[in-house]
C-alpha cells in the first residue's frame, strides 16, 4: 500500500468515536431489554420466569429471522443517505420510544400482561433494533477496506459498547431503586426515558459524522436483482463466515444463560441484589482498559490467535471461581479475569465478520454486506435467546419463586445458579477455543485484497 492510498484509508479519531457512540447507543437498548427488563417482570411484576423466559426465546428465534430479512433488505434499499446510514436516521426516535413501552405495561391481568409483554418485547428487539443494528453493525465494511482501520474502528466501538454495557449493569438496579424501588413499575419507567433520551441523541451522532466510502466496482452478480435465496445460498458457500457464526452461537449461548440470571445470582447466593450489575461489569471493564493495547497484539499474532489466548484465560478465570462462588470479593476477582480473557474476541469479532465480507465477494464474486452480517447477528440472537429460555426454564424447575426472598426459594435454586452462571461458560468457552482452531481468514486476507482490487480494476477498466 502506498503512502498515498494509506493516507486516504486513514479515518479520523472523532469519526471512530462517533462510531462506537452507535454501539453505546445500541447497548443501552440492549442490556435494558434483555437482562433488566427479565428483572422487572419478574420482581416489579411478578410474572412467571419460565414463561418470560419463553416469550424471550420466541421473540429471539423471530429476531434470527427478522436479521437476516434486514440483511436482505438492506443490500437491495438505496438510499441518498446512504445504504447504512439511513436506517440510523430513520430509527434512532422510535426505537428509543419503544424502549419506554416496554416497562409501560398496564393493569390487566396476567394474560393480558404477557400479551403485552410479548407485543412490546418484538417490537424493540425482532422488529426495531434489527432494523437499526444490522445496517450499523454491517457499516464496518462500508466504511472502509483497509483491515487495519477496520480493527482500530472496531476497538473504538467495542470499548463505547462495553462502557455502555458497563453503565447499564452497575447503575441500573441503583437508579432503579433510587427512583422508588425495583418493585415499583413507575421507577423503571422513569430509568428507561433516560436511556432512551441519551440513546436518541448518540444514534444522530453516529448518522451525522460518520461517511460510507466503500463504493464495489461489481464483479459479479448484481445483488439488486438477486433474490433471496439465491443470495442465502452464496453466503452459505463462504465458510469463515460460517466458522465466525459458529463462535457467536457457542459465546451468546453462554452469556445470555448466565447474564440473564445474575441479578437472581446476586440476590439468591451473594445477598445483595445491587452487587449483580457490578460483578456483570468486572467482565466488561478490563475491556475498556485494555482494547487500545489490542491493536498491536493483533497486529503481530493475528485476531485468531489473540482470540484463543483469550478463551484459556477466560477459562481460568471461570474455573477459579468454583473455589468459592458464595464469595462476592472474589467473584470479583474471577470476572476481572475473565474480562481480560474476553477482551481479544470483543474487540476483533466485528471485524472479522467485514474481514469475511470480503473473503464472500473474492469466493463468490459477489457482495453481500447486509446478507452476511445480519446472518451472524441471527446465530448470536438464536444462541442468546435460546440460552436465556433455557436458563429461566431450569431455574424455574428447581423451584424458584419469583420475587420471594431465599427462605422461600426452592432447595435447588442456589445449585441451579451456580452451574447457570460458573459451568455453563466453562463449558461453551472450551467449544469457542475448538471452532477457533478451524478458522484461516488472517493468513488469507493480504492475498483476497490483492485479487480483489485486480479484479474490481479490470471490471472498471471493461465499463470504460
């Protein structure tokens, strides 16, 4: 690469943080909608945990669906806006709106509330957030093609997301609590227009500053006449990607079974509800910290194998918390360290799914950004989802009770929570570091560019 061309790949530092303001932005719809509100049906409410939990698995296997037909209907919308950006401008008002309604749930008896709850849940999740978070996520490959921009942006939105994650987890219950209670519905009320008023404002921020550059000379089929099958079909033919998938389910199948019951976790087995959010952070904040020194790590061993550094440390951190998990100093430590371990995958995994997006036009001829993220998306939100039901599910058959204290709680629910939240990641972190072994994008990469933009020049050179 010249001096010339590296100049003009190189994106600005407001422009990255602008960036990464979408995924904070996204995060606090996020980790409200899929771990909190689980909290305020069942403790303000006092729904049933096993049917939230199923309402939550339905909508997740609807939203997999709701992804990838995004991902479609993205690829073939042109907009002046542009292919990406103009769905950030669209949506930013009425998904922050819709996080509101969420918590809005009126007096109606049990079965009108879980038909609400089930209304309201795919509206934010199946409906608006994949509508706003497929063309953002996907905005990656769209900005530019240089990989290691891509992984510099990436770090920029990774460590905005997880600053988002972190705030959500360790201030929520608080705030909750300081508005009124956990138990009182107008508290969360209130928490939700907050987030949803800063979400709105970091979402324009994003559509305002960042540029879409990545203009394809086509070398292939034309995706604007393709229909979906066919393209279904050619993004099944790229196998990184489909290694890349294999990952997000295995890690979101872990983590929504374990987040999703963290607050019970703390109350159950620690005593102190307010502390969930808080060991929550401990796996998020090392992130935070140490993303930037993620560069140059990647840059000399390659994301794959900085990912796989990270599952064993993970692992470490996991196993060390069987020496005493009724131990919240500890648990502490154990996170922090698992944090660390995690940093590696938070920080690349964006970026390999672009890195894919190129690999799936050099194999196929054609390119698909919307297709191929929005099908990744589908595999985290299917593992997410179906983990989240099945954790609500056993801890439900071991005989909680929602909103009862620990007196009044089955003889199986502390047991059930420490296999849920210590050996569920064990076990999916060791599938992780397998399907890692499986996956040769790094060493391919400089050799897909090189014949791609000897092809994207032919083909420019043919039309003149």
């Amino acid at each position: 690469m010249t001096g010339k061309s590296k100049k003009k790949s190189e994106i600005g530092v407001l422009e990255k943080i602008a960036y990464g303001s979408g995924d904070l932005a996204s995060n606090f719809i996020l980790v409200l909608s899929s771990t909190s509100v689980i909290f305020f049906y069942t403790e303000a409410l006092k729904l049933n945990a096993a049917i939230i939990g199923l309402i939550m698995m339905a909508s997740r296997l609807f939203d997999g669906v709701s992804d990838i037909l995004m991902g479609f209907i993205m690829d073939k919308k042109k907009s002046k806006r542009g292919k990406a950006r103009a769905w950030i401008y669209w949506l930013a008002i009425p998904i922050s709106i819709s996080m509101v309604l969420l918590f809005l749930v009126p007096n109606m008896g049990d079965i009108g509330k879980y038909i609400y709850v089930a209304i309201t849940y795919n509206l934010v999740t199946t409906v608006l957030y994949t509508a706003i978070n497929i063309p953002y996520g996907a905005m990656t490959a769209l900005m530019t093609r240089d990989q290691g921009e891509r992984m510099s942006i990436n770090v920029f939105r990774m460590v905005m997301a997880q600053i988002g994650s972190v705030i959500i987890n360790m201030i929520t219950i608080p705030l909750v609590n300081a508005l009124g209670g956990t138990t009182h519905q107008t508290s969360w009320i209130l928490a939700s227009i907050i987030y949803g008023v800063i979400a709105c404002a970091l979402f324009y921020f994003t559509y305002f500053k960042c540029k879409e550059r990545v203009h394809v000379e086509n070398t292939g089929e034309d995706v604007q006449k393709m229909g979906f099958l066919k393209m279904a079909k050619i993004c099944l033919k790229n196998e990184q990607w489909l290694i890349i998938v294999g990952i997000w389910v295995v890690m979101s199948f872990g983590l929504g079974a374990g987040m999703s019951v963290n607050n019970y976790y703390a109350k159950l087995v620690l005593g102190n509800e307010n502390i969930g959010g808080i060991i929550t952070s401990c796996t998020m904040i090392p992130a935070i910290i140490l993303m930037p020194a993620l560069l140059p790590l990647v840059a000399k061993w390659g994301k794959r194998n900085m990912c796989m550094i990270g599952c064993l440390i993970s692992l470490a951190g996991s196993i060390m918390m069987l020496v005493n998990p009724y131990d919240a100093t500890w648990l502490i430590i154990c996170n922090l360290i698992k944090g660390v371990g995690m940093t590696p995958l938070t920080g690349s995994i964006f970026a390999m799914v672009a890195d894919t997006i190129e690999y799936g036009q050099w194999k196929t001829g054609t390119r698909t950004e919307g297709m191929l993220y929005s099908s990744t998306t589908f595999g985290a939100k299917i593992g997410a989802g179906v983990g989240t039901a099945i954790a609500m599910a056993m801890l439900s058959s071991a005989g909680f009770v929602e909103g009862a204290a620990l007196a009044a709680q089955g003889e199986g629910v502390v047991p059930m929570l420490i296999q849920l939240v210590i050996w569920w990641p064990i076990i999916f972190t060791v599938i992780e570091f397998v399907l890692f072994c499986f996956y040769s994008l790094d060493k391919k990469y400089p050799k897909v560019m090189e014949d791609l933009s000897e092809r994207e020049a032919q083909a420019k050179n043919a039309k003149n």
